[in-house]
C-alpha cells in the first residue's frame, strides 16, 4: 500500500472550464484594531515592511470613502495581486459582534490567486496575524466568518498544517417550512466564497430535510474539488466516490422542478450552478445522499485535502482505535478508514483510495472489511478485509446520525462518544 493518488481519476472532468470566473469576486477582510488611535499610512507601512522583512511598495490613493481618512495601495513580494488598504471607524454593529467598543477598522481588499486561493488567503490572515498592532479579530466578509487573534495564530501563522480549503466559503442550510418534524421540512443548500476562488457557487436545492447533513457533507466536497479539477458541462455524471454519481444543472431549470413549500426560489446575484441526479430525473441527488446517508462510503477528496488529512488521520489514530472501541458493531454508528490501493506495485499506476469499515481492533492496529466496492481496483472484492496499520491510512471517518466526523472534530467526537455510551 502506497501513498500515492490520481485525482479523479474516474471522476467526469473535462478540459474546459464552463463554471470558472475571470476576474474572481473581491475579497474583504476586516480587522478590528483594539487601540484607540488610527494608524496613519506611514506607521502601516513601517508594521507590514517590519513584519515582511524587506521593502514594500505602497502609494495613498483616493479612499472609497470621502469620510475614511486614508486608503493605500500596497505590493508585496510573495503576495499574486496588491492589496488596497483603509481605515474605518468601529460601528455600533461590530461592537456588539466583537464586544470591543474603543478601536478602529483596517479596511483589506484584494483579488485571489484563481490558481491557488488557499495559499493567498492564508498569507494574507498570516500578514494580520503577524503584523505588530493590537488586531483583536479579524471578519471574512464574503463568509461572514470572525476570526478571533488566538484563532488565526493558531490556524495560520503557528499551525504546520495548512488551513482547509473549507476555510474559503461557507455552506449555508434552510430549511422550511419552518417548526415541524424534518420529515416535513426541505432543505436549500447554498455555498458563499467561492465566487472569490473563481468558481460558481454550488447549490442542493429540494433535499428532503433528513439528508440535509448528508447534502451539506456532499456540496462542501464538491466544492473543494473545483478548486483542483474544473467543473464538466450540464448534465454529464460526476464521480464522487463509490456509487457517488451526481451532474450539474442551471438555476434556471432547477427552480421550476421545486414543488411548493421548497426554499430557493429567490433570485440570484452570483454565478451558481446545482448539483443534481447523475441521470437528470430529479432535482437533488437522492440516491448519493442516501448511499451517504448509510455510511457505506465517503465523498472524495482533493489531493491536497489527502495529504493534509492524512497527516491529521495520523496524529489522532489514538482517538480512531478510541471511537471504534466505543462503537463496536452499532447500528447507529459506524468507523472507516480510508487506504490508497492499486492493482500492483507499479508506483505509476493509479491509486484508489478505499474506504474499510473497522471490525476489529488491537492495541495498534485495526481490522477492516472493505466498505464498497472498488471502481479502479479490480484485485479486491467487496467484503474483502485487510489488517491496518497506522502509517497505512490516509483518512478517518465516524459516521453518525448526526453526520460525518473526522480527524478534525476530535472534540465533537468526545462529546458524541460521551452520548453514545450513556
């Protein structure tokens, strides 16, 4: 077993990218700045060059604001586009959002590398996380996220593990009518950001209530992968793992396929596009979300999502053999790990990542059946088990009534293996 992985390769991918926009939308960000005194341009100019090491391009220009006392303009080696800089006073809404009430705002916009938004997002958190002025939080205005300062020095300055690229939109859920049984609610499943990354938002639109979670776990998947692999045309399947087949549909024939007391009708002021049965007969992908829904298999992962996850499926193996002795064979709950596998030891020949359902368990390793069936491995049969090791895994999973949780939820893991034994 190597740690090796071509990406998508049974996925749908083609050359041309129909779902991509040039120029990407702006990205905001605004930081809170505890001290009572607005910097001047020159005494920003000093912290970032200090914080950078070396000189900085930066000029004064005409704020956007006649009200704002300065705005700037600054290049930075490192940095794929300028950034534009300007001073806000604190509003009354921020206040009560951040609890702050004597400061000031510093004001960033810019455009993200299309290529890789990951790295100039983070840089650009790393830049107000390191830069020497009293920041106290830090708002993504296309996500609506607050960054608090232990937060971003945790997460981009100190970590050696980058960010996720979830970091870089948000999924958003509604769900109507509103009160009632979720049997008889719907769900409207949006993502908000990645217009700044380049790509159309992704939507789910009439997904029955009680595979909402299971949508929110397939849209943000998804959404990662346009990051890495463009987008094919409407209607051709996309692969998104074992049995995973879902396509591509616009706003503007999905909208009508809504029945009455469905959310998502209002209009659109950003390119979207809605994910949809692979073979078009419905307006959200039921027979993906259901296959989700049993646990049986996991959306796949970007490379870059592998490589991060698998180092952090690693250092929590501990709490792996911790959850899959707390489960054991329960109905309601179940653990699976994930092994690259190819059909032979040819280091060039393609990898499929393989999702084991854990059945056993030892003091440093696991027993695995395999969970489904293999689409580029043909030397396995479904059922198959394998004796797993630590440095074989690339990825966990615990599949729960409420959703999926993996290495990086190992406090909302606790919390549920805390309710499972009770």
């Amino acid at each position: 077993m190597k740690n090796e992985f071509d990406l998508l390769e049974f996925a749908g991918i083609s050359d041309e990218r129909p779902w991509e926009i040039s120029p990407p939308a702006p990205t905001d960000l605004r930081a809170v700045v505890s001290n009572e005194q607005i910097m001047t341009v020159e005494e920003i100019g000093k912290s970032i060059a200090s914080f950078i090491g070396e000189t900085i391009e930066a000029e004064e220009i005409e704020p956007p604001d006649e009200e704002l006392p300065w705005a700037m303009r600054v290049r930075i080696v490192g940095l794929p586009s300028d950034i534009i800089l300007w001073a806000e006073p604190l509003s009354e809404a921020i206040k009560e959002t951040t609890g702050i009430q004597t400061g000031w705002i510093l004001a960033l916009q810019t455009i993200l590398h299309n290529g890789d938004p990951l790295t100039h997002f983070s840089n650009l958190m790393r830049l107000l996380g390191g830069v020497d002025m009293p920041i106290e939080s830090v708002c993504d205005v296309p996500t609506g996220r607050w960054f608090t300062k232990e937060i971003i020095e945790t997460v981009f300055v100190h970590d050696d593990i980058e960010p996720p690229e979830e970091v870089l939109w948000i999924t958003r859920l509604v769900e109507e009518p509103e009160g009632g049984d979720p049997e008889d609610r719907w769900a409207w499943i949006t993502t908000h950001g990645l217009t700044r990354c380049g790509r159309a938002e992704l939507e789910m639109l009439g997904v029955p209530a009680v595979l909402s979670s299971e949508a929110v776990h397939l849209v943000d998947g998804l959404a990662a992968l346009t990051l890495e692999t463009p987008l094919p045309p409407i209607g051709q399947p996309i692969s998104l793992g074992s049995e995973l087949l879902v396509s591509l549909l616009e706003c503007e024939r999905a909208i009508p396929m809504l029945r009455d007391g469905m959310p998502g009708r209002e209009g659109r002021n950003t390119p979207s596009i809605v994910i949809s049965s692979h073979d078009e007969t419905s307006v959200y992908p039921h027979d993906a979300l259901t296959i989700l829904q049993m646990g049986e298999t996991a959306v796949m992962k970007t490379l870059r999502s592998t490589n991060r996850r698998a180092t952090l499926a690693k250092s929590k193996w501990t709490l792996l053999l911790k959850a899959a002795k707390n489960i054991g064979t329960s109905e309601h709950a179940t653990c699976l790990a994930q092994v690259p596998w190819s059909n032979n030891e040819d280091e060039n020949s393609p990898r499929e990542y393989l999702w084991f359902r854990i059945v056993e368990i030892s003091t440093d390793t696991i027993t695995g059946e395999l969970a489904h069936k293999p689409a580029l491995v043909t030397s396995l049969e479904e059922g198959h088990r394998e004796e797993i090791i630590k440095a074989d895994i690339t990825d966990w999973v615990v599949m729960t009534p409420v959703g999926p949780m993996g290495p990086g939820d190992a406090e909302a893991i606790d919390d549920f293996l805390d309710q499972f034994k009770n």
